[in-house]
C-alpha cells in the first residue's frame, strides 16, 4: 500500500471558481471534519461557514479581514472559519493545550475530504484575528485558528503571474531527514 492519493495529489491550489457549492457537499465537509480525532472526544473544533451566495453582508466583511496577499482567496465560493477555545479540550503540563492540535486534525479530515470531492481546501493564516473575532461574533477566550478557502478549480489566468507560476511547480517538501527522528532528536531517520 502507498501514501493515499488524497494526501498524495493534496496541493494547496489557488486558482477557484466562484460557483456555488451544493450543500450536500458542504455538509459532507462539516462532517468529516467532526469525525477527527480528539483529546477524550472532546470535539473542541468551532466552524463558521460564510457562503459567497447568500444575501447576507457576512462574506464580504469576512473577506475584508484577509491580508492583500490573499485577495486571489476572494473568488472562493465559500470561507469557513476554524475557531476553539483552550477550555473545550486537555489541558495538560507545559502549555500543551489540545484544543490547537485537534482542531489541525479536524481542518486536514476536511482538507483529505475537499480533495476527494475535487474542491480545493486551501488554508489561509493571513488575516486581522480581532477583526474576525468581532465579525464573527466569538467571544473573547475563542480563537479563530484558520480560515479555510474552499472551491471548485478555477482559471489560472485570472491569478497574478507569480502565483500562476506557483500553482505549476513542482511541490516542494522537507527531506525526511529534516523532519524525522530515530529514538532522539539528534538521530535522523535515515
């Protein structure tokens, strides 16, 4: 058995088209996001889902807390806000709050399932945090982790001519040496 295609052919695409998305297809996102794995099924993950197409001011005052080198993100049909609060999950010794890592785990479930149904799922980190906070609604001991561009592929065309380039290289990733170990930190795996 190899490495699954999802997390084989998984690539964080930027060229997305503005057509809707089918609830049915969200709601099998949401879902597979919920069935990661968590710290005493605790579920600490919060997702708020901001559809384009709805008459509603929300995607737009969502999309205006996005740093300018995410302006490509504003063609997504859909934004979903990844939230959580420290206290919904472990908490253990020396800052290991749980709540971060499981709501990673519940962002890739959605990602490896966006990638299954054909969507792009791309992460974005770049924007106002208390923006979206406020915008969003969330009280103040809730963090909003990441915000998750989701869409149909797109027209590479429409993208500037740097990302155009970025969307065809070949992807890059660490050495396994790099990033995995043997027994100690100072063992490289190989």
């Amino acid at each position: 058995m190899g490495i699954l295609p999802e997390l084989q052919e998984r690539r964080s695409y930027r060229a997305i088209s503005p057509e809707p998305i089918e609830k049915d297809v969200l709601t099998r996102l949401l879902v597979a996001a919920t069935l990661a794995p968590s710290c005493f099924n605790n579920q600490p993950w919060r997702m708020i889902v901001i559809e384009k197409a709805q008459d509603t001011p929300h995607y737009q005052l969502v999309a205006a807390t996005l740093n300018q080198g995410n302006a490509w993100a504003l063609e997504a049909p859909v934004l979903v806000t990844f939230a959580t609060a420290a206290h919904l999950d472990c908490r253990l010794d020396e800052g290991r709050d749980y709540a971060y890592f499981d709501v990673g785990q519940a962002v890739m479930a959605m990602q490896i399932q966006a990638q299954a149904e054909e969507l792009i799922a791309h992460i974005l980190a770049g924007y106002s945090a208390s923006k979206l906070r406020r915008i969003l609604k969330l009280p103040q001991e809730y963090v909003p982790l990441c915000v998750l561009a989701v869409g149909w592929p797109g027209d590479e065309a429409k993208l500037p001519e740097n990302l155009r380039v970025a969307e065809n290289s070949l992807r890059s990733r660490k050495n396994l040496n790099e990033v995995a170990f043997s027994g100690a930190f100072d063992t490289p795996w190989f």
